[in-house]
C-alpha cells in the first residue's frame, strides 16, 4: 500500500478547534454583522460566517472521523444561539451566505430544533416567542437561491405541533398556494411537500384549521385543481382524497361533498386525458356517492347522469384487475348509482 | 454558458434524440436554448406513466442536484414542468458517457493516462459528495460523462443516500438502496452482505476500484456471473483486478474476441494504477483509503483534463455541428407521445 503514509493528514479545521461555544457564536454573530451591513470586505466576512458554521455544525454532528461535542457544550452552543438572536439573523441573511453555509444554517438549525430535555423541547419553545423565525422561513419560498434550504427548515419546524399551528394560522401559509404552482419544478414540489406537511402531520390541529378556514381554503384549492400544471394538478388532487377521507375531517369532508360545484369538477376530471388523474378523481367522486345522505342537488347531478355513469364506470380502468379494492370499490358505486331513486316530492 | 437558465419550455428547441434513462424513465435529448444559442441536454420524464414512487425519485433527484456545487459533479441548469413531462435542462456532456466511449470505441479498455484524468476527477467529486455526507452508491462508467472540452462530470445521483441521520453523522448506515439491480456488479461486498455491520462512505471507494477495472478492461468485473456467485467472491474477498500481462491468465473475462485478449494479455498497466486499484478493492473497510486520501495517490499526480480529448481519440464529442441526425426516431418519439394524448370516447355529462 502506497498509501498508508500520508494516511495521516488532518484537515486543519477539526484539528485544533478549542473555542468554545460562547466564543464560536460571538465569531458568527460579528461575522453575520458584518455582512448584513454589507461593507467593502464581502467577501472575508462570508468566509468567516462559512467556517465558524462549518465549526458549529461539526461540533453537533461530528464528522466521518469526529464525534459530537458533549451534552453539556451542545447545551451551551444552543443556550449561545438563543440569546445572540443568532437564528434568526442567519435566516434572515440566508441569501448573503455562500452556497454551502447556507446548507450548513439549515443542518445546525434542524439540530438544535431537535434537542430535548426530558420530554420539553427548548428550541420549540423558543422559536414559539419568535415566531418572525418560521414567518422569515416561509418567506424564504419567494427567493429562488434560498427557498430549498427554508423549505428543509419548515418541514423539521412542521414536525411540531406548536410550530405548525403558527404557520398555518398565519396569513402567510396561504402563500403556499402560490408557491406550490411556480415553474420551477424543484422549488414547487419542495414547497409541495411543505404544504402537505402542514396540512397532515397535526390531525386535530388540521381537521381544526380547515373547518375554521374552510371558505377560504377550498377556493384557492379550486385553483390548484384547475391548475395548468399537470404535476400541481396531479397531487393536489390526490391530497385531498386523502385529506376528505381522514376520518378527523369528517365535518370538513361532509361540507366538501355538499356541494355540487365540487362534485361537477370530480366528475369532469374523472373524463380528464390522464389517467392518473382519472383514477384519483375516482376517489374523491366516490365520496359523494358513498354519501348516504345526498343534498338534493348532489342528487340530482347524479340522476341526470345515471345511465352515462353506469356505463361510464363499467369502463372505467378495466385494465387493473389486480387491483382488488378498486375494484370492490367500483362495484359498489355502480350499484348505488344504479339504485338510486328521486326524492319524493312533497 | 450562461449560468442560469429558464423555465420557459418554448426556449428550447429540440434538435435530437439522445437515448433513455433511469431505465426507460426518462428520454434524453439535445435541444438549443433559444435565448443564449448554447446546446443543452434535456432530461424529459413522461409522468403520466410513472408511479407515485418513482416520481418521488425524479423530484428527489433533481431536488438534491440543485443543493450540489462541485466541479466534477453535473448540475441540474434548471427543472420545469411542460404538458404531462418533468423537465431537467442539463449541460451537454458531449462525449456521452465513460460506458459509451468503451462501448464505440474500446472493447479492451480506455487508454491508461485518460483514465488517471477520470478517476481524479471522479474521486474529487467523491470527495465534495463525502464530505457533504452523501454516499453516491452507483459509482460506474455510465455515470461518468465528459464533456466536448474534456470536463468530466460525475451524475447518477438518484441513488444515493445521507450519513447523517437524526441530527449525528451515522457511524453505519444500513439502507439497501430499493432500485439498484442495474448496479449490484459495481456495489461493495459490505453493502451487498446487508448485514448488522452496515456500510459508510467507503463503499464508493469500492465501486471507484469495480469502475477504473471497468474502464481499464472494457467491461465490468462480473459481468457474466450470476448475482450470488458475484456476492460470493466479494464476500470472501476475491477481488476484479486489472488486467494485463501481469494478471492475465488463459480463460480470464474478457470479451472473448481473440484479437482483443492478445491485446490485453501483452499490455502493462504502471504499477501505480495497480495499486490504486488493490487499495479501491481492500475487503477490509478500515483498510481501504478515504476518498480524500485517494486524491493524493500518485497514480493521479500527472494528468489534467484538458488533455482528456486527445487521450480518447478516436472517440468524437457531439457539438453543434455534429449532431446525430436522427429526424425520423425523433417524429416518432414526439407522435407516439401525441397518441397517448388521443381521447377515445370522450363522455359529456349533463349538469
């Protein structure tokens, strides 16, 4: 072996790195100052903000040949954090950060979100007095060059429970709608995630929200629905089966197939060209159908097309006879849609 | 090259066909931005036809490529959505890929000095990926591209995973990558074993030695063996060599062409070569060199890549002027797509 030699280079960096935490966050937060007010020397303060980040960050996660620090000094790195305000000022200086520190604020961050004492989360509890925190996040979708490091910070943030109900009660989580649908594909499907997140992760806090916003929200979900992407279209349409089918949104589900509007859209992306669209409109039409107390206009909708949607589902996707449920599924619908009879008229 | 480009679908104009990928995913073509006259490859992935899951690996993919910056590893310029298609906007890697230099041009191996240029920079590119806890888990030569100046560009980065996992870098990771039949040949005995042990980032390091075999020999180590036999020899440490007059023995894998084993039974690879290899391949992770350690091996002390297209001739790079004319392939691309959009018996409902 040549090479067992020069085996033995350390990277200077991880070498002799005695500062301590105190000292580590005064070098960032002076650095961080430094750039913000954007003096002539640019350039030797985003290095400095790079390399004291890239100490932070090693001092949490270790590296492929050094452990983390200790409880105790990862505990005052974090306590150093919340006091110089420092969180907030990388995040809001994220754009004036070279790439990969940038990529380092959000590992340190997402590290010291995570930490716990007992079963309390003091970074959680921080964050919720500083909640300009997740609103400069959220913001950080307008933002091309910063808005995929934001959107791994939101979805670490979404995780709990606290956090997730300031965003989404903000008037900023309906930004999402619109970030969901830019053309960049990366950013939107990040921004997607997010969003899915948001509306997920917390079932009562979501079933909750949505009920309450419930106007609000469904118009602009109409947008997505009718979006011209086909990706936006796509899995929006599949998030709301599975959001109208939580058994948690009952009462939002009940109010959703209520309307004939909603059930007239279903029924026409049912006839869309792609058939992935096809077979998620199948799941939420079902819906409507399975309803045992149909609205008389939902009612109907569905008389006036009774013949057609018999026919219509007896066609429908033939091809996946594997797929047992679906089938079931599709069984029972033309049964009911067979079966159904006028409300008698009083 | 302008270093930002849109995600405006109707700047770029399709001139041809390229060929597949991800296994059939995704068609890969040559197309001209508008705008800036500079030729770009488009990566196009028919959604319509995949599943959830393998959309999820398409967003993924694109999504880290975005969060990469290294020299040595290819960049996604931009990514959009047009009709039911993802969209990634690609330089042009004009020479294709290592696998297709051998295939058109070197059935018994890339010259040696051209390959001392890919490694180096292929393990730089390791090395950038490593050090950002990224284990690239599908190092082969169909994923090393060169470019019409020689830049080399390593890409294939659907596959691979992160060290670090709950807020600590993973001493062992134990993830088995789900899609990976098409690499098995190249992957490490560690991470094949699937075994308590786990694996880390040397892992790659195993794979760049299965790759410079690869490129030396004109054909993957094991190419021909059933998969558990495969496993098998790497487990108890058997591993691909180079070959040449050092190691050739009669009957030794080779493409079977008499011409092509008398080259490879008479040539002489340097020693240095050999033991870059011997260290890729140690069994013994503990053993096996970093891929930071690997850059200062002497094999690769001498070689830059801008000399890379005269070491490679008669292999020819795509350029403007010499796009593959493949008009008709390319109609028939674009009708069979047009087909999947026919509507059958379109229904109208009475509202």
């Amino acid at each position: 072996m040549l090479l067992t030699s020069s085996v033995s280079i350390k990277m200077p960096l991880f070498g002799k790195s005695q500062k301590s935490p105190a000292e580590v966050v005064k070098a960032l937060k002076e650095a961080v100052n430094a750039l913000e007010r954007g003096d002539k020397k640019v350039e030797k303060a985003q290095e400095d903000v790079s390399k004291n980040l890239l100490l932070i960050k090693n001092m949490l996660y270790g590296t492929s040949d050094t452990e983390p620090q200790t409880d105790i000094i990862v505990a005052q790195l974090a306590q150093e954090l919340y006091n110089s305000n420092l969180l907030l000022m990388l995040i809001q200086n994220l754009n004036r950060i070279e790439f990969e520190g940038k990529k380092d604020v959000a590992q340190v961050f997402n590290n010291i979100l995570r930490r716990q004492i007992g079963t309390r989360s003091p970074t959680v509890e921080y964050i919720c007095t500083k909640p300009e925190i997740l609103f400069t996040l959220m913001n950080g979708y307008e933002h091309q060059d910063i808005a995929l490091n934001c959107g791994t910070m939101l979805r670490e943030c979404a995780r709990y429970e606290a956090l997730a109900k300031i965003m989404l009660h903000s008037e900023d989580f309906f930004n999402f709608f619109r970030y969901v649908e830019v053309s960049t594909f990366d950013i939107a499907s990040d921004a997607f995630s997010t969003f899915k997140e948001l509306l997920t992760r917390h079932k009562m806090l979501c079933a909750d929200f949505l009920e309450l916003n419930y106007d609000k929200v469904f118009s602009h979900y109409q947008r997505l629905l009718n979006s011209e992407n086909y990706v936006t279209r796509r899995q929006s349409l599949k998030l709301l089966g599975e959001l109208l089918l939580d058994r948690h949104n009952f009462t939002v589900m009940t109010r959703y197939i209520s309307n004939p509007d909603n059930l007239k859209l279903m029924m026409n992306m049912l006839k869309e060209k792609s058939r992935n669209i096809q077979f998620e409109a199948f799941h939420v039409f079902k819906v409507f159908v399975a309803n045992p107390n149909k609205p008389k206009p939902i009612l109907d909708i569905l008389l006036r097309n009774q013949d057609k949607l018999v026919e219509f589902l007896t066609k429908f996707h033939t091809d996946r006879s594997e797929d047992e449920q679906f089938n079931d599924e599709k069984a029972y619908l033309i049964k009911q849609i067979r079966e159904l009879k006028a409300l008698p008229d009083h | 090259m302008p270093d930002w480009y849109d995600t405006d679908a109707s700047n770029y104009e399709i001139c041809s066909f390229l060929g597949h990928s991800m296994t059939n995913i995704a068609t890969v073509y040559i197309a001209k931005h508008i705008p800036s006259r500079t030729l770009v490859t488009l990566k196009k992935c028919y959604v319509e036809k995949l599943t959830r899951e393998e959309i999820k690996l398409v967003q993924d993919e694109i999504i880290l490529m975005r969060q990469l910056n290294h020299r040595n590893i290819l960049p996604c310029l931009a990514s959009f959505v047009t009709g039911n298609e993802i969209v990634s906007v690609l330089p042009l890697m004009g020479y294709g890929s290592c696998n297709d230099i051998l295939m058109r041009h070197f059935p018994t191996g890339i010259p040696e000095a051209a390959i001392a240029c890919i490694l180096k920079a292929v393990i730089h590119a390791l090395s950038y990926l490593h050090s950002k806890a990224i284990i690239h888990r599908a190092i082969r030569a169909s994923h090393i591209l060169i470019a019409a100046d020689g830049h080399i560009c390593l890409s294939g980065l659907r596959y691979s995973c992160l060290i670090v996992e709950g807020g600590r870098w993973q001493r062992k990771v134990h993830s088995f990558p789900s899609t990976t039949a098409a690499n098995l040949n190249w992957l490490s005995p560690e991470l094949l074993e699937q075994n308590l042990e786990g694996y880390n980032e040397k892992s790659d390091v195993y794979s760049l030695g299965v790759t410079a075999c690869e490129l030396a020999n004109g054909i993957v180590p094991y190419f021909d063996t059933p998969t558990t036999l495969m496993l098998a020899e790497k487990v108890r440490g058997n591993c691909p060599h180079l070959i040449d007059q050092t190691t050739y023995i009669c009957g030794d894998e080779g493409s079977g062409d008499d011409e092509c084993l008398r080259v490879m039974a008479e040539r002489k690879f340097t020693d240095s070569f050999h033991d870059l290899v011997e260290s890729c391949l140690e069994r013994d992770v503990t053993h096996r060199p970093t891929s930071s350690q690997l850059l200062l091996h002497p094999f690769l002390k001498s070689c830059h890549h801008s000399s890379l297209p005269d070491l490679i001739i008669p292999a020819a790079p795509f350029t403007a002027f010499t796009l593959p004319d493949n008009k008709e392939d390319l109609e028939s691309i674009m009708a069979s797509e047009r087909m999947a959009w026919l509507e059958l018996e379109p229904v109208s409902w009475d509202f």
